[in-house]
C-alpha cells in the first residue's frame, strides 16, 4: 500500500510538471484565389487573370506556444506568404520566405517583447480601419498605401518600407482598458549605418462597438530582406475609426506620407462601409490621395459582396475603378473563394 501512495505521488508529480510547461504548435493559414478581368488606371490593356489574394494575401505557417509559468509565456511565428494560384513562395519575386513572420517572443502582465521580423506599424491600422481589410487586390487604402503601379504611371506606394519590417525588436502592451499599442525598432544592421533605422508605433481602442486606431513611421531602411538605404527619410502617419451600428458600419481614415528629399506631401482620405445582408455583406471603400506639391491625385472606389458558406469559407464578387489624374482610368472586375485553416 504505501508503494502504491508513492507510486501515485510520483506520478501526480510527473503530471503537474507536464501541465506546467504545456506548449503547442500549430499549423494555420489562408488560400485566396480569384478570377478577375484587371485594368488599373494608366493600364494599356485589360488582363485577364486567375491570381492570388483577392481578399486576402494566401499564407501559411507555424506559430507555437509554451508555457512558462507565474504568468510568462514564451512564443514563436515562422509564417510565408504564397501565391495559390501557381505556387510561387512569396508576394513577389525576391521575397524572403518567412516574409510574413519570423519571431521569438516573450509575454506576460507586463505585455510582450518580440525579436525578429513582424508586421510594420503601419499594417494593422490600416487593414482594420478600411471594409476591405488586408485586401492588395480591391481595397482603395491598401492599394494607395502599399502597391506600385508599374504601367509608366509613376505611382508609387505612400508606405515608406514595407508592411512588415525585419531585424526589429517591438513592445505590446497589455490591453488597458481596451487600449492597446506596439513600439516597433528595426536596426540597420550594416556597418558605418550612421544610426540610419526605422521607427515607429501604432495604437488600438476598442471599446465596445467603437475602433479608433493610428500608426506613425520615421523610416530610413526598405524591407523586406537585408534593408538599404533611402538615402533620406521618410515619415508616414494614420488616423481611422470605424464603429458598428449592427445594420451598418462606416469606416474613415485620414493620414499623410512625406520624404524629406521630395517636395509636398502625399495625403489620403478614404470613407467606407459594409453592411449585412444574408449570410454575407456589402463591401464599399473609396480612397483618394493628392499629391501636394503637384496637381495630381488618385481616386478609386471598389465595392462588393462577401458571402459566408461557412466560419473558414466565403466567396466574393468585387468591382473596382481607378483613375489618376492625366492617366486614363480602368475598371476591374473579380470573384474569388477564401479558405481559413
């Protein structure tokens, strides 16, 4: 009998210790592929295509968890972005693998430290503050913000350095009273860099049916590898809101891009909204950005319609018109499928 009692502490003791350094890996990502008839403005023909990310960028990863106890916890992220539709690693071509994330991380009461490749500050605000959210393909914001028009438009993004930086080492508080914010420090990491680097911060409320958010970035470095060099430096700042009436919910952003090499600002304004109807909803976003020192702007409008077949899939239909002043305009058109895993 009292083997058996020691037997049974012996193993209640190697329980209690397996439960306290519990961890867990998990697999998860996005394929999103669309069909679509494409002509950004400045375009000289339309494509017709079937590509990837049309409300989503696809990815996929490895995110992990381990407990350390007295509260602290210990956490990774090795997550890449892919193109579904040909299976092409990566946004583009020369994009590092686990462009997506690559980090380590340490959380507790205190918030969490996190070393490595993560999402720039500038990212998050932006895909909550706008219907379309993440959207490369079809949001007004993320398109004016982030995508270059290579069609002698001489468009380019108004985000200085990438939506995600590597070599950074970023705070996150703890939620406070549904305030929320990042401090974000990406490191040059080249020899004689004369302190060149990249800073930044943005800010989450949520509070009840209301979101308020904003970033702002003082950029020196690109991204998404071994950064460069501007050669200047680049600062880029957003306000949005967005609240939830249940039968619709407005969203508005407001924010400007500057490079201290180039004359004006870059200044875009962009209201939207989405509203239920079935198992699905209206999407509608229109962005315009005037570039101040010139008499050129960009306006685009995209509206659609998401539909839940179920909490991991949906299909949408989108439409989009773009136009830049000078340019001539363009109109796109796409229908897609988003699975979650």
């Amino acid at each position: 009998m009292k083997h058996r009692k020691l037997l049974a502490l012996a193993v209640a003791s190697v329980c209690a210790t397996a439960a306290h350094a519990q961890s867990s890996v998990q697999l998860s990502g996005t394929s999103d592929v669309y069909v679509g008839s494409m002509k950004m403005s400045g375009d000289a023909s339309r494509r017709t295509v079937v590509n990837s990310g049309g409300l989503t960028t696809s990815w996929f990863g490895f995110t992990g968890t381990e407990d350390l106890g007295g509260g602290l916890k210990a956490g990774f992220a090795l997550t890449s972005f892919i193109q579904v539709d040909d299976g092409t690693q990566g946004r583009f071509k020369g994009d590092t693998f686990f462009s997506r994330d690559a980090n380590v991380s340490l959380s507790g009461g205190f918030g969490t430290v996190r070393l490595g490749r993560w999402m720039a500050p500038n990212f998050l605000p932006s895909v909550l503050a706008n219907p379309l959210g993440d959207s490369f393909t079809f949001s007004p914001l993320i398109l004016h913000m982030n995508v270059p028009l290579f069609n002698g438009t001489g468009w380019g993004a108004t985000t200085p350095s990438d939506t995600g930086w590597s070599n950074q080492i970023a705070y996150s508080t703890p939620d406070i009273g549904g305030f929320k914010a990042n401090l974000q420090y990406q490191f040059g990491e080249q020899a004689g860099n004369n302190g060149k680097r990249n800073i930044g911060a943005n800010f989450f409320y949520f509070g009840g049916p209301l979101l308020v958010t904003g970033f702002y970035e003082r950029d020196q470095i690109s991204n998404p590898g071994q950064g460069t060099y501007f050669g200047t430096t680049k600062t880029d700042w957003m306000l949005g809101a967005a609240y939830d009436f249940n039968v619709a919910k407005p969203y508005l952003t407001y924010g400007q891009a500057k490079a201290d090499n180039v004359p004006g600002h870059a200044k875009t304004l962009q209201v939207g909204v989405s509203a239920p109807i079935g198992a699905g909803k209206v999407l509608a976003s229109w962005a315009r950005t005037n570039v101040s020192a010139t008499d050129i702007n960009r306006k685009t409008l995209t509206v659609g319609y998401d539909y839940n077949l179920s909490k991991r899939t949906d299909v949408y239909a989108m439409a989009m018109h773009d136009r830049i002043t000078h340019q001539s305009s363009g109109t796109s058109f796409g229908v897609g499928i988003r699975h979650r895993f």
